[in-house]
C-alpha cells in the first residue's frame, strides 16, 4: 500500500516534489495503517502508547538528503532522528 509512494519519491528526481510527495505521504500515513496492531494504541487503557512514527520517512528524506526543515513539525516525522 504505502511502498507504492515511497518507491515514487525515490524515483522522481526533482527535489521540490520529492519534498511534496513525501509531506503527502506523511499527512496519510497514520490512516493508511489502520490495519496494524500498534493502530489507535494511544487509546488503549493498558498504556501501550508509545508515539506513532514514519521511520520509513524519515529514512527516504536521509537518504535522498531532502530539505526536511519543512516537514519538521508533521505529526509522525521523526525529525530529532534523521538529525540525531
């Protein structure tokens, strides 16, 4: 479902839409994986919930050395890891 989108942004080679298609796919990711059992954890009252990440992302943005300033603040962007 969502390696779809990944494998789109590495194979565009314009930087400008690499950084769209990958803000895009960060705005669906949590609804997109609704299916997984980490899935509304946050809810939980057993204290599952441990923060909702795209490492995914964060990884493609690395490694394609995407301007990500912009991105920082989406929700499930892990910012503080790609510049750890």
């Amino acid at each position: 479902m969502c390696m779809g989108e990944l494998q789109q942004i590495v194979c565009v080679e314009d930087i400008e839409i690499q950084k769209h298609l990958l803000f895009s796919y960060l705005k669906k990711w949590y609804n997109k994986h609704n299916e997984c059992g980490w899935h509304d954890s946050h809810k939980s009252k057993q204290n599952l919930y441990y923060g909702y990440w795209s490492f995914e992302a964060g990884a493609t943005a690395k490694i394609l050395g995407i301007d990500d300033s912009d991105i920082r603040n989406c929700k499930y962007y892990p910012y503080d890891l790609v510049h750890y």
